[in-house]
C-alpha cells in the first residue's frame, strides 16, 4: 500500500465516478461498493437525509451482483497500480462462503472485505456482526474458501466490540475494518411519515467518529491485527486521530460526498504532519495514544 | 465533471428570497447542456453539511454560468449570503439533459416558480438551434414571474398563469395548459417545477399522447452517482437522479400514485377558445 | 405532570442554579443529578470535550452521596409545585436495592429513576444496562424495596435494547427513559493525550438524536409502559420526533448548556404545534409516525 | 445570574486577532464583581456550539460591559465576527471574584497576554477605592501589549516585559517578578494568563509568603455549576472552575506536578538593583 488512506465502501462506487475527479493511482487501496450473490434493487427512496454533523442512509446495499461486478467492475478498478479491495455480503453463511469461492483466484484482488452488518435471515434476522458466534462462523467460512488476506468490517451496533474482533480474527481474519454506520431514525414532522423509506437507517459522518475512535482504541486493545478505521473522518487530523487510537490505515467515506478530493487532501497532509514533527514512519503514530 | 474553485462575480435578488449568481468557471461553462446541475458546497464555515444541487440556469459561453434559486432551508439560506467575488467550491456540470431534435417545430416549456432555472438555459439553447418553442411560466402573483422577459424574448409566445391573476391566466400552469395544449399541439413538454404540478402536466400530456421530459428533485448526498441516494422508481427499476437524471420521460417514472392528488376528468377537457383569451399583458416583473 | 418536559439527570444540578435563570414551576418534572449510596469525587480532568454536533462528557457520577442530598437538595426541589425524579445509581445490585430502601417513604418523591449505565463491579464490571438479566435483577431489587412509580434508564451502547426493556418491564419498570450517552472517545492530536481524563466518555447532544429516535422508536414496538425519550432534543420540533416515535415525555440534557431556557421554549412551543395543526391533545401525537 | 439578549455597541481590533466588545446589560453591570466572567453564545448559525466563557473585562456602570478576546479556535473566530448592533445571547454574570480588603497598601496585578482581561476590571476597582497597586503586563513584543496606557493611569507603576524586549524588560514576566518582587514587596498578588506563567508566579509568591489569587480557564459547558464538568483539583477535593472559581487561592490549587516546568532556584534570587533598571519607556501601543 502506499500509503494508508482509502476509500470506504459505498461512497466510491466502482471508482469510475472518481478517477473523473481525482487521481486513483495516488489511493492507499480501491474499496468497491459491497457485492451480493443475486443483485438488489435497494430500498424504496427517500434513501438519505441529513442530519446534525451527518447523514442516515437506508441504500439497501443496491447492486448489480457478483457477476456483474467481475464483468464490469473490477476490469476497471484494474486498471489502477492500486490494491483492489473486494467488499461482500450476503443473507447467510452459506452466501459468504459461496461469493468468496466465486472470488478465488480471481485476478487482481487484494483482499476481501466482509461486511457483515447485514442480519442474517437463517438467524432469525440477527445481524451477523453482532454476535460473536455468527461473526467468528462467517468468517471461518469465507476464511475457507479463499486465500487471499480477510478483512472483516465490524458494526458498531453491539455492547462489546472487542469480543466480536476477537472472535473474527480467531476464526481466521487477518484484518478488521470499523466502524459501519450506527443504526439511526428520523422523522418528519410535517408528514409524520419517517425520513427514509426504510424507517431505519445508518448514521455517518463526523457526529459517530468519537464513537469510532473509541472502538477502534478499544479492539486495538484486543487484538493484534491490523485495524483499516472508519467513521467521520474529514481531515488530516481526523486521519492521525485513528492512528493514534491504534488503526494502522483509514478509510474515508461521507466526507467523500461533501468533498470528492477528501482522500488525497488526507494523504499529502500526513505527510506534512509527519515532516513538521519529524517523524520519520507514520507507524510510530500507531496505537501511540498516551492513556 | 470538475471539481472547481470558482467565483462568484454577480449577485441579484431576483425577486424576494429568490437569488441568482454568476459564477466563473470556463470548465463547467464549456461543458453543461441544458438540464445539468452543479453541486454547490454552500456553507463557508467548518461545519458539516452535503453539498446542494441546483441547475444550470444560463451559460456565459466559456467562461460562465448561472443558478437560480429559491431559500428553503440551511444551505439555500447559506448560499444566499455568498458575497460577489466570494469562492464557491463547485462539482460539475452533473447529470443527463434535456433531449430534443431540431426538427422539432414545436415544442413547450412549462415552469412552475423557481422550476424555471433549467428551463431558461434550454429555451436559449433550442433559440441557437432554431428550434420553435411556447413557454408557461407559472408564480403566485405577477410579481413573483421570474423571467418573463427572457422568455417572452426567446419563445413564439409566453402564456403566464398566477394564482391571485394578477398576470395572464387566474389560476395555476396545470389548467392553463390544460385549456391550451389543444392549440399550441406541442410535439414535445418539457416541464419543471413542484412535483405535484409535474405529476398533472404529465397526465395532460399522456392524454394528448406527447411526449413529455421533466426534471426531478431528490435528496442528494454525492451527486456523481456513487452513494446511489437519490434513487427514483421507474418502470426499468430505480434510477439515480444524479446521474440517470434529473431529466426523465415522464412515461417511465412510476410516479408514487398515492401521492397524485386526485382531480376531476373535466377540468382537463379543453373549452376552445381563441388565442387571445389567453394572450395578457403581462406586467414588467422585477428581472 | 404539567407537561412532557424535563431536565435530563446530570444537566440540571439539584435545580438551584437554574431556579435562577428559569421558573422551575413551569417544567413537568425536576430531575436531579444522580445519587450513590457514597459520595464520589468524580473523575480527573479534563472532563469535557466538545465534539461535533455534541460533546463528550466524563463527570463520573460526582455528588454527595445520599445523605447529602435529602438533607440539602431534596428540601429545595420540594418548594415547587412540581413532581421530582430522583435518578440513582450503584455498583452492586445491593446497592441500588440500599439506596430506594434509604427513598422508601420519603416525601415528596414521586418517582425512582435507576441509572443503570454503570458497572457491575460484582460481576466483572459489565455494565447493568448492558445485561437484560442484570437490567432485570436491578430493576426487581429496587421495585422490591420502594413502592413509588419505578423509571429505569436505559444505556444506548447494546445491540438490542428492546431486550433490556422488555427485561426491566417485566422485572417491576413503570416507565423507561432513553437514552443515556453513548461511550465515545477523542484524542489531542498535539499531545497525543486523550481528550478527557477518564480516556472515554460519553457523547450527547444533537449528533446522539437519530440513536435516540431510532431506539425510542424501537422500544415503543416492544413495551407497553410509558418511554421518556432523551438524546439530543434542542427544539420543538426535536421533541415532537420524539413523540411521534412513541415517547410519551422527554428530557433536555446538553441543550441546556447552550441555552438554559430550552425546555421553556419547548413547552411553549409543543402548545402553538398543537394549536396550529388544532390536535386537541399532546397524546395523539404518540407513536403516531406513519410507517 | 441573568441570560440576556444584549446589543453590541462598540467593537475594536485591539491589536491583530485580539478583539473588545462593549455589550449593553444593565443586568450585568450592575450585579458584575471584578473576576466574573460572562458566558457567550458564539455562532450566529443554528449549529450546535456550547457557550464560551469570556472575564468582563471592564464596565460601564450601570449600562454595559466590554470583553477582551483572542482568537483561538471556532468559537472566538465566530464572535469576531459579530459587528455592532449585532445581539449576543448571554449568561453572567459568573463565579467568584477577586478578593481584596480596602487595608492593602500594596497589591500586584501580573497579567500575561489576554490574561489582562479580569485584571483591568479589578484594576479600577481598586482605583476606586483606593487601594494602591503595582501592574506588570506581559507579552510576545510592545505592538501586542495590551491595556498599558489603562494600567500607566491606574497603577502605582507599571513593569512590562516582552519577549523580544521592545518594551521593557526583555523576558518574561515571571523573571521580571523575580527580579522586582523584593523591592515591591506586595501584599497580595492577582494573577491570570497562561497556566505555566501562573504556575511560576505562584511559587515566587511562596517563596516570598505573599498571598496570591489567580484566575483559572478550563473548558465549560454549562457555566452554572451543574454540569461538574469544569473541575480543577484543589487541596479540598475538586472545585467547579465556574462557580467556586475562576478566582483561586494558589495555596488551594493542586497543580498537576508533571506538567510544572523545571527551573532552577537561581532564576529567583533577587538580583537587587535600582528601579530604573526595570522602569523603562514604553512605546505605545495601539491601544
Ligand atoms: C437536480 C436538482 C436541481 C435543482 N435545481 C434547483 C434550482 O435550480 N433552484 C433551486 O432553488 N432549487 C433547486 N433544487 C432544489 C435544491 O437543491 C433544494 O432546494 C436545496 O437542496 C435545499 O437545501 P436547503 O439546505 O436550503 O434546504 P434543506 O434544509 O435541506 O430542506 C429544507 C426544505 O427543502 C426541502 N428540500 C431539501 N432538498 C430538496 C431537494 N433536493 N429537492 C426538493 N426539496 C428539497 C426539504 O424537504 C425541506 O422541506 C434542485 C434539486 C435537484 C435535485
Ligand atoms: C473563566 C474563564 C474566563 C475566560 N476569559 C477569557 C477572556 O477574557 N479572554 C479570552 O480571550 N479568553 C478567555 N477565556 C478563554 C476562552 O474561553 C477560550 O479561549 C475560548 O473558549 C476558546 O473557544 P474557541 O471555540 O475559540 O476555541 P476552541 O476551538 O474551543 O479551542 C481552540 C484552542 O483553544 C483552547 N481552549 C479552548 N477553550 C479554552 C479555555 N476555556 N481555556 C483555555 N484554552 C482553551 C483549546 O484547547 C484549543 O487549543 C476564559 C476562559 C475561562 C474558563
Ligand atoms: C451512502 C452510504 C453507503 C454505504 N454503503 C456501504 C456498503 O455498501 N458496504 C459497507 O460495508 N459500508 C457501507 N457504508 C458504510 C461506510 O463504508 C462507512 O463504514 C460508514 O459510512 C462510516 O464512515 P463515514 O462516517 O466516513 O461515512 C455506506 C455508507 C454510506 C454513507
Ligand atoms: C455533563 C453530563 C452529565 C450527565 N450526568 C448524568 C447523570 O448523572 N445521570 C444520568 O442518568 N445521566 C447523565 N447524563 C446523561 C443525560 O441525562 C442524557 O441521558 C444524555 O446526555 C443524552 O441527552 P442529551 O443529548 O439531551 O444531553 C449526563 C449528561 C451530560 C452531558
Ligand atoms: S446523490 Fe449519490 S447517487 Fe445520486
Ligand atoms: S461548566 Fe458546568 S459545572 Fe462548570
């Protein structure tokens, strides 16, 4: 990786949107948007609404499935001299497992992303990434059926996120990512009818980064896999923030929205941090909170 | 599409809590078609706060362009505190546009208040190709018509309709149109405005089987087509305003029918009558 | 009651300053700061840090203990006419059962609010709020030990809070209030220190609303008893989503630092909400979102 | 303790990035102490922002107060922005005071930087009744000295040290006190300005036995002693910077160890030497 700024999933699409707007050789990683086995069509609209300091987001993890995405998609992300991170979901471990068999050997790939913020239908609709034993069960299943690095994205939606990384990377994670967005609600009061056509949606932006900051410190503590953090992160100083927390890369996503250049804004300004204190490796930041 | 720093050399309130800037950018100029929009990061202090959509309202070939736009909340309420030769950190132009064939020999726009913006910008375009066209323009009152005269310029003729009557037609776009499609027989509508003025004008326009494009108006959260926020139902399944949009064919939007607010079959059956009866003066408004 | 407003525990004192700013006899409750069975000293500074949207707060619990406060500050609150909260926490279920024992009979009193977003230093240091069977047990020990209406206060920082709801309803709860904070984290990126002393603390204010709703909305589908909805309500409005959403009163917290009127205005403002849509009763608003 | 909606009258850079308000209360003006403090709410917008808590720096009896800020981070930044006949919603006044008794014959007022807020206050309370004192004011270098000509009128005599020694004594204003406490052998000393200065002050003020009283900063929320969140350890246990403080008794506080800075005993041995050798023409300031 050059360097450790990336997108995070969902607010980059398939990259072709950005390479318009940025340079995509300069990113840390490509994070694609989450890929399913079937594709969906998404949640009804009104999907987004803002709110103090950030968005709710009902998408419903729109998207044109697997074969699609390795048809179109990843052909592009190709392109870039840029390690490719491929994000998947799915309704059951069965569907983890199958994407990831679907996934292996695939040219081009970096690693895989599990995102397990969906609730698992089998399960009686828990969220797979709330429960240690589903999370650790998932991943073992994906662990199985591919090779390359596992990057396991944790929900913030739980009591205790350090059990819930501690039971992904013994199943086999080689890496955890988090936070996804916090289960949120609005209504409209004129209307009374609520602000997402899914009732419920998930909160981003910068009103949850001390809520991921906290995380992100706390799983540091737990185990020793590196840590990809999200959540609010708009600045340089939000970037240093994680890593001091004990993440060893970042990714961006709302603040994308808000401003395309984010990422590479973030990139040259860690450099400018570490030259002003001159520290000469970003990793003597890591986990370097003075507590 | 750019992402530019551009400023902002001419402000106007147009009529009240309705402004217009001109802002620099040679990029975005050179590159818009009528119906595109720009994505506009409004407030200038740190907070937090997505950008917001608006159109391409006129172009300044090459070097310029305009947004017209109305205070509804924190952003427009922002934006129209911007100062000339303020920077507006802008992402465009965005979206499809307007689809037209200069073999048209008649076409008809129709705006509803601010609905107006895009359609300014076409009516010059659809004038450079010698493209025929009527214009409605809809207010509340004369007072409130926005750009009547550039219209009444550009289009063969510009019917008006204000809902206290006080210029053209005493009632809304929708029956005004309704009383008049007969005879201008548009072969295309190109319409914008309040949704509900939208869903009528493209019942009217079913009726008299023409063909008919709007432009919508969702949330936006990216603009680009990354979030997949924005979504709209269609026939083909959701489409991103920002990006499939916002100018669609009214035949394949699956407009949310609960929302259509029901009206009788009359007051759409056209009552001939002679050009003139709609023909008013119209009095100066302030642009 | 008067009306749907009070003060959120920790955010009005013992009421003395406020009845300086504000006419106390207005409000429809008074909520004073949590009391312990011994008074505590609180954490180290920094105790406050303010985020976007928010702030993050870590007092630890300071007061008096509950002696101090029957002799000094309950004879205060009871000089107005209006009904009086009082919110207590414990370390140990015995704890809590102590202190309503310590409540029992005391006039004046017209409900118990359990703060059970603390520890358990019992049993491992799990938070009660976070355990429906210790939610549970808590709630049971002090309905065992006071006969006053009984409001349990219920942590957001769990997967499912309709669970500890459910638990505390069914072990004696009268009424549920929600949220309290979310645990979150800064860090100085020139020191390297955390933000607060205590490392973390916990975030309120207008970027905890969606939580909020969401959950209020959440718990509303699961127990029939009345729900006090907390989290970030600064406006009117904010407490009208609240109602929609099923809280049948709600309580300012943060807001009452930016502008110590907040909960009179929102008292005014619920009533010319009312008149202008002419609903003739507040109640009708409850629960009423249309999903 | 009032919250009112007070009009700004009169605003002034006082030197670069360093502003002064005279806000009209009656309210606070009259009820104010010197010591007190005002808690401000600074951005105009409906974002969220806690209060931010400025010393009253002087008054105007009976009708208004002025407040003397720098501008640190968003909050100042917002109410430097605020121009005259702009409203501020504001609560105050606040904490303790100054303590003094009409019997001193000699105090010290030592401000560094800003810190010369409360003390100005303090400074013609003390004229008024006519309790002598001495002033030593400190800065980076003469153009941002503040308050001098105020203090020149007020004070017995006034020392001024600055970093770069273009007024006064070159250094800081906790050597010059090293260097002239003996020969100005005060009674009690009033300090504010940044913590490590004041934690320097404190020791030479032990040292020589004298009492001081120092005004203390910390982050606040609610202002009013009911958040317990602006805490500072003290001998007695915690203490509420905005109600038991700002104005503290050094002997009280229990300064963080670590963060004293190490410095040698020499530094205080007074040097004796004659007055002029601290008395030193002073070039005006902008003030
Ligand atoms: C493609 C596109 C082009 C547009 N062009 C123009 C234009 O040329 N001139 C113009 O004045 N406006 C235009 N709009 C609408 C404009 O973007 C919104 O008015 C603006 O985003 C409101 O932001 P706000 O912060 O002021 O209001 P908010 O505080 O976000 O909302 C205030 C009120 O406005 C409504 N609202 C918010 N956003 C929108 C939206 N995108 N569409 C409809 N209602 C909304 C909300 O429901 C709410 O009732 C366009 C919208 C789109 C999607
Ligand atoms: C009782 C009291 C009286 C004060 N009187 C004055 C005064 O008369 N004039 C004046 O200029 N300032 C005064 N201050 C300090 C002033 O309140 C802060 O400078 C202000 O709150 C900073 O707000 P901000 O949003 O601009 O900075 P922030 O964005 O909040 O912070 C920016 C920087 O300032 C530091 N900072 C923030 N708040 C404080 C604080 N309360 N004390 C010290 N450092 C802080 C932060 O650590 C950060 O480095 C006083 C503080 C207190 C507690
Ligand atoms: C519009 C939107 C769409 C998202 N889609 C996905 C997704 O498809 N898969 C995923 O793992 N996370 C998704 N996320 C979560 C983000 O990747 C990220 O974890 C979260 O937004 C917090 O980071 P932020 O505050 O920087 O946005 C999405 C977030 C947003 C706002
Ligand atoms: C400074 C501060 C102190 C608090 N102290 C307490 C407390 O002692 N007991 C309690 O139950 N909740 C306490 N809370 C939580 C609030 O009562 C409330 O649940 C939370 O702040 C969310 O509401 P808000 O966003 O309106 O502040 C405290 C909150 C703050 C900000
Ligand atoms: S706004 Fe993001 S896809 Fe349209
Ligand atoms: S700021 Fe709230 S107690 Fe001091």
């Amino acid at each position: 990786m050059k360097n450790p700024v990336m997108p995070a999933s969902g607010t980059f699409g398939s990259g072709r949107e950005f390479s318009k707007l940025i340079d995509l050789n300069r990113l840390g990683a490509l994070v694609a948007k989450t890929v399913t086995l079937k594709p969906r069509d998404g949640n009804a609209p009104p999907r987004l609404h803002e709110v103090p300091s950030g968005i709710l987001n009902s998408i419903g993890l729109q998207n044109e499935g697997i074969d699609y995405f390795l048809e179109h998609d990843l052909p592009f992300l190709r392109q870039f001299d840029v390690p490719i991170i491929v994000n998947i979901a799915g309704n059951s471990i069965e569907e983890y497992a199958e994407l990831c068999w679907e996934l292996r050997g695939v040219e081009g790939i970096s690693a895989i992303e599990l995102n397990i913020s969906c609730p698992n239908v089998k399960a009686g609709g828990i969220t797979f990434g709330a429960s240690s034993r589903l999370a650790g069960q998932v991943t073992a299943a994906a662990r199985y059926n591919i090779d390359i690095p596992l990057i396991v994205k944790l929900t913030p939606n739980v009591y205790n996120i350090s059990r819930i990384a501690r039971a992904v990377v013994d199943a086999g994670a080689d890496a955890v990512s988090l936070i996804n967005t916090v289960v949120g609600m609005s209504i409209d009061t004129d209307t009374f009818k609520p602000r997402l056509g899914n009732i419920t949606g998930g909160l981003s932006g910068p009103a949850i980064k001390p809520i991921a900051v906290r995380m992100v410190w706390e799983v540091a503590q737990t185990v020793e896999v590196p840590i990809i953090g999200i959540g609010g992160i708009r600045s340089t100083l939000d970037a240093i923030e994680f890593f001091l927390a004990g993440a060893t890369a970042i990714a961006v996503g709302t603040a994308n929205f808000v401003n395309p250049h984010t990422m590479i804004e973030i990139i040259d300004g860690i450099e400018g941090f570490l030259k002003q204190r001159d520290i000469t490796d970003m990793y003597q930041l890591i986990g370097k909170v003075e507590v | 599409m750019f992402q530019v720093n551009a400023d902002v050399i001419a402000k106007e309130e147009v009529v009240p809590g309705v402004f217009s800037l001109t802002i620099v950018s040679p990029e975005i100029s050179e590159n818009a078609k009528p119906g595109q929009f720009v994505h506009i990061a409004c407030n200038q202090d740190g907070d937090f706060q997505l950008r917001r959509p608006f159109s391409i309202h006129r172009i300044v070939p090459g070097k310029a362009f305009e947004i017209l736009f109305k205070v509804v909340g924190r952003g427009t309420e922002a934006l129209s505190k911007v100062k000339v030769y303020d920077t507006l950190n802008i992402v465009g132009p965005l979206g499809n546009s307007f689809k037209y064939s200069e073999k048209i020999t008649s076409a008809l726009l129709i705006a509803g208040g601010v609905g107006v913006a895009p359609l300014t910008y076409l009516a010059e375009e659809l004038t450079n190709k010698q493209v025929k066209f009527y214009a409605m323009l809809g207010a509340q009152t004369s007072t409130r018509m926005l750009r009547y005269i550039d219209f009444k310029r550009l289009a063969k003729k510009t019917y008006t309709a204000t809902d206290d009557g006080s210029s053209g037609y005493k009632g809304t776009v929708v029956d005004l149109l309704n009383r008049t499609i007969h005879q201008i027989r548009p072969e295309v509508v190109y319409a914008c405005g309040p949704e509900p003025m939208l869903k009528k004008i493209v019942q009217t326009a079913d009726e008299f089987g023409v063909e008919c494009q709007v432009s919508l108006e969702t949330k936006m959260a990216c603009g680009i087509g990354v979030c997949l926020g924005c979504a709209c139902k269609t026939k083909k399944g959701y489409k991103m305003v920002c990006k499939d949009g916002p100018v669609f064919d009214a035949r394949d939007i699956a407009w949310g029918k609960d929302e259509i607010e029901p009206w009788s079959k009359e007051e759409i059956k056209p009552t001939l009558l002679g050009d003139n009866e709609c023909e008013v003066e119209v009095v100066e408004t302030s642009d």
